[in-house]
C-alpha cells in the first residue's frame, strides 16, 4: 500500500482479492444450503412440507432481491465505501444463525438475512471495483471477481463433503456456520479501502479531481474521462442519484431491457440446476457422499471457465463470449437430457455437466454482471446492478421454488428439457440486442446510444465532441 497527496492508494490486486472475497462469499452461502437440503430430504432432520423444501432454497435469493436493490440505491446515494463495508455483517450474523437453527422455519428467516447480504455485495463489490480499474483492464479484473464465485461454491460444497463424511447429521451445521470467518475477515480488510473516484467525481465536482487523479495510477483516469465524468454530472443533475425510475427512461430503459432479459434467463437456469445439484447427481446415479462431492468437482470447470473469462473479456470481447457461453449451455443440457432418459449413458450427462458449468462461466455467468455495471452512468451504476440483480435473484426464487414441484409432477427431464429451450432463446436475444463493450470507457458507454439497426447492436457516439462515432459490437 502506498500514500500519495493524502491519499490512501491501495495496490490493484488489493481492490481485485477485496473485491473477489465477497463473490466469494456469494458463491458460498448460495450454494452451501444444498447441503443441507440434501441432509433434510435424505435424513428428514427436521419435519417439512414441500413447500417449505422450495422455501428454505429461495429465501436467501429472495432476501438477495431486497438487499440488491436497497444497497445498490444507496450506493449511488451516499457513496460506495462504507456500504461495501456494511453488508459483509449479514454474511457474518446470520451465517451462525443458520447453523444453530432448530427447525425449518427459523433457517427458512435465517437464510433470508443472509440473502440481504448476499444480494448487497453483488450491487456494491464488482462496481467498486471496475470504477477502480482502467478502461482496459475493467473485464479482466471483473473476471477474477467472478472466478471467485466458482471457487466459493466449490469449497462449499468440499466442506459439507468433509463434514458428511464424519457425521451426516450434522455436516449442515458447519458448513453453514464457517461462512462467517471469511465474511468477518474481509471486513476488515474492506475499512482499507478509498471510495470510489469516479463516484466522488460525479458526486463533489471540481473538489474531487485532485484526490481522482493521486488515484489514476490504479483508476486509469485520463484527463479525458475527468472531463467525461464532470459532463456527466452536469447531465445528471436532472436525475436523482440511485432513481430506479431513471433506468426505465429513455435510452436507458432499452439498455436496462437488454440487462434484465439475458440475466433472468440465465439464472433461471443457473440456480433452479445449481441449488439442487446434489439430488440432481442422485437421481442420475450418482448417491450419497459421492453427491455433494462431485458437485464440488463440477466448479473447478466453473473456475476455469470464469478464469477464461478473466482474460478473454478485453482482447475477445463480452459479446462472443456470451453467445459461445449461451449455445454451450444448450449443447450441455441436451447432453443432460439424454443422460435422464438413458440411465447407461450417465457418461454423456457428466461430460454436459461439465460443459454447463465451464462454458456458463466463461460466457454468460461472467458477462451478464459486466453489463450491468457498464451499461448505466456512475449515479445509476449500483442501481442498475442492484435492480438487475434483484430482479433476477427473484426469478431464481421462482425457479429455485419450483424445481420441487415441476420435477414432482412431471419428472426431473422436462425440466432438462425447459433449460435447454431457455438456453437457445437466451443466445438468440444476444446475437441481435445485445452490444459490444469491450475498449470503451465507462464514460463513454455511459454517453454513447443504443442502437439496433443493420443486422447487429450498436453504442454510438460518446466521444467528446463528437457525436456520431460508431462504437460497433463487432471490433
């Protein structure tokens, strides 16, 4: 760590590590509850009903849909500092909680709590972090961020692995209650952190660019992105800092669409597949501990798939990578299906889940919260990422709460069968609205338009003086 000018300027990586823990966490406390719905389907620890099954999976997204979207308004409000540092307790408090919890209904609340902190970080820790990073390097450190997603769930399910093995009953237990030792960790490394200084300029003014520019060395900021930022401010005077309605005026509204409609289809997928991915291993043949281990294994191609990402999302682009990420997915849920009609070709269904897990994390499980951060101005940028994610962690909700009883009623491959359609419209969405990012500043997506027109999404303009430049998806 360095001083500069008064100013404490954390090391790139630091930002980066700082960041990537709370995805960390995110990762985590997602996917460590599929332990224990495992435990209570296969042990019946607690009484339940099938609708307190569905619950007890969903309510730490449906606690995420309250805390994105309340975090994410605030951020751009009142800053991002110390609310990046605030939303770590949820992770720390209730993840003891759960652990001690007595019965369904108190993990069922508990979860719920986690979820605010859960969702809260998706809104706060990847825009901290891309303010902080230059133009060309703002989806390679992104992409760490993300990777750590995988590593998170993976050693979550690694953990209740280990615990299963020594005592069934109460590996649950744990596993849930250990997430609190790296939440409480972070937060302390988190208080080290300067505020954002592209939020600060858009927020003081003049009065901020000095401290802006004793950053720039970590920030990227050019004398031109200054400007950008103080004309931005000038624009946004107009809009109230964190307004939910703004993202639905105008040319935001279009952009807000795009972000919205690829990620609700993602993650209707993503969680209604990933929640219960021990019991989905079982009925395909693979039983007991062997579940939840292989359901650890399956994130190490996350891991690699996100890390992918980490380096192809400046120098290949976020476009192509979603539209690889989207058509893997489907090839990978064909290969699923199959397993499920054909009990002996279990090895085709492992060699699909594979495909799921790598190719979704190199692709749209990596590009959606990019778009996200980058598609809306500074004062709208947590909202954007909060609404998004709120919206889409209540869609995961549903899908998470209704895994139980489609697969009931009728039968664990039609829903395959489902994911695999809603992977193949998610490609198609992306391969005529979704547009290219990659190379541009934040300031000058943020004033660029959105277009769709001759055969392919397009942000024009946002070069200063100049209006009409084509920043074309296709670069």
């Amino acid at each position: 760590m360095r001083e500069a000018e008064g100013v404490h300027i954390p090391r790139r990586s630091t930002y980066t590590v700082v960041s990537a823990m709370g995805y960390f966490l995110d990762g985590y406390d997602l996917s460590v509850i599929s332990v224990f719905t495992y435990v209570l389907v296969t042990f019946n620890i607690f009484k339940y009903t099938e609708f307190e099954e569905a619950f007890v999976s969903g309510s730490a997204l449906l606690g995420a849909m309250v805390g994105a979207l309340l975090f994410g308004h605030y951020s751009d409000r009142i800053g991002r500092r110390y609310l990046y540092i605030f939303d770590l307790i949820f992770f720390a408090v209730f993840a003891i909680l759960s652990a001690l919890a007595t019965n369904i209904v108190q993990m069922i609340v508990f979860r719920f709590f986690v979820g605010w902190g859960v969702g809260a970080d998706y809104a706060l820790s990847p825009v901290f972090a891309s303010e902080m990073y230059p133009n060309g390097g703002r989806g390679r450190g992104y992409g760490w961020i993300w990777a750590f997603w995988s590593i998170g769930a993976g050693v979550a399910f690694l953990i209740g692995y280990l615990f299963y093995l020594h005592n069934p009953l109460t590996s649950w237990r744990y596993a849930l209650g250990i997430g609190a030792v790296p939440a409480v960790i972070v937060i302390a490394l988190r208080t080290r952190m300067p505020e954002s200084s592209r939020w600060k300029i858009v927020e003081k003014g003049e009065g901020a660019v000095s401290e802006a520019m004793a950053l720039s060395s970590q920030s990227g900021l050019s004398e031109e992105d200054i400007r950008a930022l103080l004309r931005e401010r000038e624009q946004e005077r107009s809009t109230s800092p964190g307004s939910i309605s703004a993202l639905f005026r105008g040319d935001y509204l279009k952009r807000t669409l795009v972000i919205w409609v690829q990620w609700i289809l993602y993650d209707i997928a993503g969680y209604g597949f990933g929640l219960y991915s021990p019991l989905i291993l079982s009925d395909l043949g693979i039983k007991h501990a062997a579940s939840i281990w292989f359901s650890a294994l399956l994130y190490v191609p996350g891991f690699l798939g996100a890390l992918g990402a980490a380096y192809l999302n400046d120098s290949f682009g976020r476009r192509p990578l979603q539209m690889i990420g989207f058509g893997g997915m489907a090839l990978a849920m064909l290969f699923v299906s199959i397993s499920a009609r054909f009990v002996y070709l279990l090895p085709v269904g492992i060699v699909g889940l594979i495909i799921w897990y790598g190719i979704g994390n190199l692709g749209p499980g990596n590009t959606m919260g990019l778009y996200a951060i980058e598609m809306l101005p500074t004062k709208l940028r947590s909202t954007s990422m909060g609404a998004a994610t709120s919206i889409t962690r209540f869609v995961s909700f549903l899908s998470a709460f209704e895994f139980p009883y489609i697969t009931h009623s009728l039968g664990k491959l039609v829903f395959f069968e489902i994911l695999l359609v809603l992977m193949v419209v998610a490609l198609v969405f992306t391969v005529f609205f979704t547009p290219e990012t990659r190379g541009l500043s934040l300031e000058q997506i943020a004033t660029s338009r959105y277009v769709v027109g001759r055969g392919r999404p397009r942000l024009v303009g946002g070069k200063e003086g100049d209006g009409a430049d084509d920043h074309s998806s296709t670069r």
